[in-house]
C-alpha cells in the first residue's frame, strides 16, 4: 500500500490526529508492504472557501516530527509545497467562477499527481509494485482502524459519499492501476489536460437541477 498524504497541515501536527493516521490507517491496513508519501502545503489557511483571512506557516522543523511519529521507518517521501502559485486554469476560466467547494480542488489533485510522481519513483528505485494507492488529507482525525486492505475489492475505487452529487475529499482507497485517472481529476481533457477546470456556480446550479448532461460522473440529467 501507498499512503499519499497531502494538502495543508492544519490540525496534523496535533498529536492526537497523526497517531490517528498511524494507528487507524496504516496499522489497520495490516499491509505486508506499506511506504506513505507526503505532499504538504506549510501555509495553511483555516478554511479554502469561507474568505477567512487565518494563516499559519509552518517550518519543516515543526512538521518533521509529526510526519516521523506517523510513518516511522514506512516514511519514503517529504516535498514542502510552495506558498505560491496555484495549477493554472483553463482559458477563459478564473478562480470567481467556481463553485465555493470546488476552489481547493486543482491544487488538492496537483498534490496527488506529485504523490504519483514519488510513488513511481520509488517503484522504480526499489523493485516493488503498489496494489493500493490511499490518498487522505493531513487534518483529518480518524476515529476507529479502517480494516485490513484484503477486505476491499480490488477493482473499485473507495471514497465516502458526501452528497448526492459528490464524493467527500477525505479519503480515496484506489487501486494502482486507476491512481493516474483519479489524479488528473482536474484536468481539463479540452486542453489535452494540460491545464485545470472546475465545475462553475452555473454549472452546479444545473447539475443538482438535472439540466446538465455533458460533464463526466453525472448520470441522471433531462
């Protein structure tokens, strides 16, 4: 299993949220082969969407223990996100334009591709082939072990339900071979994924009306 840890630190540095991770994920997974990635932004806003102007910055001193009390010896990566420059937009797109849960999006999966970049990196420096990929966010407190990593089919992706209409950013256990496809989740295939979309006010307006058909994980529409 690899486990790709990204995002702001936020509440991680707490004792009682990284001996969660350790104790509820990476232990419960009872993983024979387990290496955890982490992809961290050391400016962390309180909130991505709310207009909170709360910052804290964090030093790579203050976070190192956390990530060695998690991980111990299964830690393989570390990368310290710049405090800059957000994955750049499509076209006519801008940051006003999406809808408020959507703003963090792009830069959340511009994370994980980097956790794909490492994770194929030490593939191929050690020899060994990941069967899961775990992708969750540092501030999450997890409350009871997730289960041994045999219990889950193999050919789905795992992610809790937020709503109706989209899945929560808290965790998604995916299977190797997908973990490219749920990286590139913003990217937008118009421009051949080179550069990032979100779904607008407009078009979440028409989504959870059912007026709009043309956007990929939305079945039901008129």
């Amino acid at each position: 299993v690899a486990v790709c840890v990204h995002g702001g630190v936020r509440s991680f540095t707490h004792r009682v949220v990284h001996t969660s991770l350790r104790e509820n994920i990476l232990l419960s997974f009872n993983a024979s082969y387990l290496r955890v990635f982490f992809v961290l932004n050391l400016t962390s806003e309180r909130c991505a969407w709310d207009g909170s102007s709360e910052v804290r910055r964090f030093t790579e001193a203050e976070v190192r223990p956390s990530l060695e009390a998690a991980a111990g010896s299964a830690l393989a990566a570390f990368i310290a996100e710049a405090p800059c420059c957000r994955p750049q937009l499509s076209p006519g797109l801008s940051e006003q334009d999406c809808y408020y849960d959507q703003l963090s999006g792009p830069a959340e999966f511009h994370g994980v591709e980097k956790c794909q970049a490492e994770i194929e990196a030490h593939e191929r420096a050690s020899g060994v082939a990941f069967d899961w990929v775990f992708i969750t966010r540092p501030d999450v407190f997890w409350n009871f072990p997730i289960g041994d990593i045999r219990w889950f089919a193999p050919n789905r992706v795992h992610a809790p339900k937020l709503s109706k209409i989209e899945l929560s950013d808290m965790f998604q256990l995916v299977p190797r071979r997908r973990l490219a496809l749920v990286a590139s989740t913003f990217r937008d295939p118009v421009t051949n994924f080179t550069t990032h979309f979100c779904i607008t006010k407009q078009q979440r307006y028409l989504l959870i009306r059912g007026k709009l058909c043309d956007l990929p994980g939305y079945r039901h529409c008129q």
